[in-house]
C-alpha cells in the first residue's frame, strides 16, 4: 500500500496524467476545456460563479500565452450523492457562514442568506441549465447567469416556466451529474481541467499557476507564519498558561489533520499559543461510509497541499482500525512524559509519510522511540481502552461546536472546519489582546 500511494502521487505520474488529458482533447479537436460544476443553494457555488465572470475569465482573456484559447463550460447539477456528506444539514449551516468569511477575503458579495425549497432549487437548476451558453460558456453568459441565480433565489416564485424545455434541461443536469461521478468527483463547486480537479476559490490558486496566468486574489488566505519553521524544531511544546489555547480537533487517520497538526505548531510558537489536540475516531470507525472517489481526491488534495507547505507525504500506511487504536492507547502514556505533541508528531509522520505500519510492534516501536518515550514501558499500554472514553467526549463536544469533521480548530469564540482556514484562526490570535 504504501509503494502504490507513492507511485500514484509522485511527480512523474501527476505529469503523465496531465499530458495525457491534454493530448486526448487535442486529438479529438478541442483544446482543453475548463469545466465548473455549480449547485443552486451552494454558497461555494455562488462566489465561484461570480469571481470566474469579473476576474478568472478577464486573467485568461489577457494572457499572452496559450492560455487564451481556453475555454470555459458552467454545467449545473441538482442532486449530489448523500452518502459523501455524513452532516448535511451542518454542512449547509456551516459552509454559509465560512462563504461569507471568503467573500469578504476576495472582495465578493457575500452569498444570498436566503434558502430555496428543495422544489424552487430544482426548478431554478433547470432554468438556468437551458440558459447557460454551450460548448462555451462566455463571460457575459456568466453574468447573466450570476444575476438569474440572484434574482431567483430571492424571488422564486418568478422563475420562468420552461414549457417544453423542461425534459431537455433534466436530460442535461442528469448528464452533468453523470459526468462529474465519471471523471472521479462528487461535490460542486468544482473546477476540472485535462485530469485535475479544483474546489472552489481554495484551490483555484493550483488552477491559476498550472495555466501560467496571474492570482491576483488567492494570496489573501496565506499565512503570515513561516511554514517551514517547523522542521527544525527540536521541542513543540508552548508553555503559556495565560492565554486561550488553540484546540484542534484531531484523527490519527485523517491526512488533513496531520497538515493541520504540523502547521498548527508553526502558529503556536510564533504567537506562544498552547495547542490542545484532541483525538476523536475516524469517519470510518463510526460507521460512516467513505466512498472510493472521495479517498481519491483527498489523496491527491492533501499531496499538492503538503508540497506547498513543505510538509512531506505520500508515502501512506493508511492506519484504519488497529494502528488507530494503537495510537490512542498511548495518548495518557504520552501525555503523562510530557510528548504528547511529539508522539502525535511521529504518529502522524509515520503513517503520512514514511510508509510505516503501526498495526504492529515493530512500527509501535519505531513511532515510540522517535517520540523519545520508552518502549518497554509504552507497549505496556497498548492493549487499553481507556482512551475510548475521551475520544468519545471530544467527538461530542466537537459536534456541540457545530462541526462534524476533522481537523476542526477552535480559538476563543472562532471555529473553523479544515486546514484551509487556518488564517483566519492567525487572524484572531492576532488580533486577541490577551
């Protein structure tokens, strides 16, 4: 397992799977196509749509390079698959809130607070199917589109009757739909270009940079933090009792929480801010299915993530199951040594990128000992449960916050949900007098 993520994720094979979309579309007379797959009543949608018409499209328009022969086609879909959201009513709570913090990062109208019917989401999707401009879609068709999908939302009982079109438009959502699950994806918001695939405004920076042209806006959810830092770093514990700690909400599986993890410890020691990781179980381990495709994408999201944070990757033992328990067995042990961070830290590094499998002794031990806790006295405690106990209260009282997944960061009154928003957890540290 750990050689066939390797080989998937490397350098090489990125290339060759790039060029060879590409090549395909050029073959059949097209030159690569950018797709945006956009839901009505997501808000990522929504501030997607309008930063592609009045700005993405006017960086392509004014590159000199090839860029200038892209194009770009908007495809509507209506129903996503229920099993990739375990929390969709949280989802939905939550993903309004945080796209009225990146609107105000890009310089974008926040998205319309006010809920469609599920019948009014429907009926507008066809709608603005029929209106949407193929195979290209311009950027005045994207205009039009944006204040269609504005105007309707607040006023849906206006939306125009489609007569004969309707079987037309649900043929074609239908396909869009299709199409999405057939080059390996599963939410909206999305952007696919010759085998990649992009989320929304947080990943359109990627976008950007493989196709040569400006990002004149994706800077603003850097960091101020170097993120390099950490590598040299010999002891990760901040000792500041007088302030708020940052609580992170962690799983031993989960690659995003190890980016979290290790990017956290840079936010900590610069603004001497204690960091309380608290472990909960993985998705899978409470029963909730995590479908193939999804794994994909997170595989290949976190690899380009950890590559522009310096963070090494790739090389995966997935630790579902025993090595998690593993793990967690020795949470007291090393919180009682005072390693606690450090002995996640190896954990996490194992496991992400050293190919090291900790369902056994023989990788116990290497995590142990490059931890710097005893092994005689650690595999003393792996075969506990305890830890259950406290792994169960942090996952309740993650979901008492409103978040569902990991990593979720708490500081203060600030919750966010994923590593992305790491910035705006520095933004309130920041700004915290204490």
């Amino acid at each position: 397992m750990p050689y066939i993520a390797k080989g998937i994720g490397g350098k090489l094979a990125q290339t060759i799977q790039h060029k060879s979309a590409e090549i395909e579309s050029k073959l059949r007379g097209n030159w690569p196509m950018i797709e945006v797959y956009l839901q009505v009543g997501d808000p990522y949608s929504q501030l997607l749509l309008e930063y592609l018409a009045h700005h993405f499209a006017d960086d392509i328009s004014s590159s000199r390079n090839d860029v200038n022969k892209l194009n770009i086609t908007i495809r509507w879909i209506v129903d996503k698959e229920q099993d990739m959201f375990p929390e969709p009513v949280m989802l939905q709570k939550y993903a309004r809130q945080d796209a009225h913090y990146l609107a105000d990062k890009f310089g974008l109208k926040p998205p319309i607070e006010l809920p469609l019917t599920a019948s009014h989401q429907r009926t507008l999707s066809f709608y603005l199917e029929t209106i949407t401009k193929r195979p290209y879609t311009t950027q005045d068709n994207m205009e039009v589109l944006l204040k269609a999908l504005h105007h309707f939302t607040l006023n849906p009982t206006l939306i125009p009757d489609l007569g004969n079109k309707l079987a037309y438009a649900k043929r074609s959502c239908d396909y869009n739909a299709m199409n999405l699950i057939n080059r390996g994806h599963y939410n909206s918001a999305m952007l696919y270009f010759a085998g990649d695939w992009y989320w929304g405004l947080d990943r359109l920076s990627y976008l950007s940079a493989r196709l040569g042209i400006s990002d004149r806006q994706t800077q603003s959810t850097e960091l101020k933090t170097d993120e390099r830092a950490y590598a040299t770093r010999t002891s990760l514990q901040v000792d500041n009792a007088g302030s708020s700690p940052i609580i992170l909400y962690w799983s031993a599986r989960s690659p995003y929480s190890y980016l979290a993890l290790m990017r956290l410890i840079n936010i900590g020691r610069k603004y001497k801010r204690r960091i309380e990781i608290k472990p909960v179980l993985p998705m899978v381990m409470r029963g909730v299915h995590v479908p193939k495709r999804k794994k994909m994408y997170i595989f290949r999201d976190t690899l380009r993530e950890s590559q522009k944070h310096k963070i090494p990757y790739g090389f995966v033992a997935d630790p579902l199951g025993t090595a998690v328990e593993n793990c967690y067995a020795l949470l007291d042990y090393a919180r009682s040594q005072g390693r606690y961070i450090e002995f996640l830290v190896s954990f996490s590094k194992a496991v992400n990128a050293q190919g090291i499998h900790a369902d056994n002794e023989s990788g116990m031990y290497q995590i142990v000992k490059t931890a710097g806790l005893d092994w005689q006295i650690a595999k003393q405690h792996l075969h506990n449960n305890r830890w259950r106990i406290e792994v169960d209260a942090n996952l309740k009282e993650m979901y008492s916050l409103g978040v569902w997944g990991v990593p979720s960061i708490q500081f203060e009154n600030i919750v966010v949900w994923g590593q992305d928003r790491l910035d705006r957890i520095e933004e309130a540290i920041i700004n915290d007098p204490r």
